[in-house]
C-alpha cells in the first residue's frame, strides 16, 4: 500500500499561507506571540521533512544513510518539539507561567526536551528512535516513548485549558 501525500503537499502549502499572512502583519511582542512564532515555523519544519522521508524512505537503499538519518531526526525532533512549545503557549496564555508552578512547568518541559534531544540526536548510533538496515527503515525502541510524551502534552494542555477556561489570556 503507497503513501498517499497529497495531504502533505496540502498541508504545506496552508502552512506557507499561514505564515505568509502571520509574519507579514505587525504583531506585539508578547511571550504568547513568541511561542506562536515558534510553532508556526516547528510546524512547516515538521511538514516539510515528514513529506521528504515518505520519499527517502521508501528509497532508502537509494540514498544515503546520513541524509535518511538528518530529514527523519529533524522531523522527530520538530514534531516533538512543536507539542512542547504548544504546551508552553497554553501555560502563558492560561497564566499559569509564573510563580511556583511556573518554575515546575519550565523543569518539566526542559526535560521532556532533553529527552527528546537525547533519543533522536543519539538515534544513529543507538537505533532507540529509527534505524536503517539493509536500505529498510525500522521503528526503534523508544519511539513509541515520544509519541507517548506528545500525546501527554496535548492532554495536559486541554486539562489547563478547562482548569482555567474562566481566565484565559487572549
């Protein structure tokens, strides 16, 4: 069964709109627009090199393994990366990133980065998110672990969300 990719090459073109307008615009320099920057460029990263590897991969023993290796790290890592900044922006739009609390959610999400950082940039030695063998891609160990971190993320934003939907920051 093929790939179908016309949503990527969709998905990309509404992020090049979406960042067209965004960036074009005068904005306030706000911590909430910051992250929102963040994510919009994470998210055209993310899209761009997820619609690369479906064609490095399915030709892996065409290309080489260093290349393999950089487009599907950048993508782990973007789209990791995107569900901890998405994380951040609804602590600062809920008001919760400051005091005590604030000072919590910053070790947390530094973690969860570093761990983040830790399995995909040591991937190509250890294989724990991704290998390639024999021109085949092969899930590591440890992927399904960031998958399970993003998923926890967008979980605790929406639980912030109806903790503190009475004092939204927008």
């Amino acid at each position: 069964m093929g790939y179908i990719i016309h949503y990527d090459i969709a998905a990309i073109f509404v992020c090049i709109v979406i960042n067209v307008l965004y960036f074009s615009k005068k904005r306030f320099a706000t911590k909430a627009n910051r992250y929102f920057e963040i994510m919009c460029v994470l998210v055209a990263v993310a899209t761009v090199t997820d619609t690369i590897s479906v064609y490095t991969i399915t030709h892996a023993d065409t290309f080489p393994i260093v290349l393999n290796y950089i487009i599907n790290g950048l993508f782990f890592l973007s789209f990791n990366t995107l569900q901890i900044v998405y994380f951040r922006f609804m602590v600062t739009i809920t008001g919760y990133d400051t005091g005590k609390i604030g000072k919590v959610i910053n070790v947390v999400t530094i973690t969860v980065f570093l761990y983040l950082l830790f399995v995909v940039f040591f991937t190509p030695l250890t294989g724990h998110a991704f290998s390639f063998k024999n021109g085949v891609f092969y899930l590591g160990m440890l992927l399904p672990s960031l998958y399970i971190v993003a998923y926890v993320m967008l979980v605790s934003c929406i639980l912030l969300v109806m903790f503190s939907r009475l004092h939204l920051t927008l």
